[in-house]
C-alpha cells in the first residue's frame, strides 16, 4: 500500500507540470477567442453608426 502512494506521489508531482501548462495554453486560447468577438461586435456596431444615423446618435461603439 505505502508502495502505491508513493508511486502515484510521484507520477502526480511529474504530471502536474504538464497539466498546468494545458491550462494556460486554454485560458490563452479563450482569451484570444473573447478578444476576437469584442473585436467583431466593435466593428460591426461602428459600421451599423455610419450607415444609420439614429446607431451613430446612440454612440454605441
């Protein structure tokens, strides 16, 4: 039994590197995909402003 805690002792502490790193590399890849949809809302309401004049009086963009 002790044999076994220590085994998965150390398989966690060689694992938890890796793990971490997918995490960051997930929480990056939300990151850029909220920030690209921002970017597309920002857009598309700056062009709605242009195009009528009731959106460019709200300044929603």
């Amino acid at each position: 039994m002790m044999a076994f805690l220590v085994l998965l002792s150390v398989a966690l502490a060689l694992l938890t590197p890796q793990v971490a790193d997918h995490a960051l590399d997930r929480q990056a890849s939300a990151a850029r995909y909220l920030e690209g949809g921002i970017r597309l809302l920002n857009t598309l309401l700056r062009t709605h402003e242009v195009h009528r004049p009731a959106l460019e009086k709200a300044h929603l963009a």
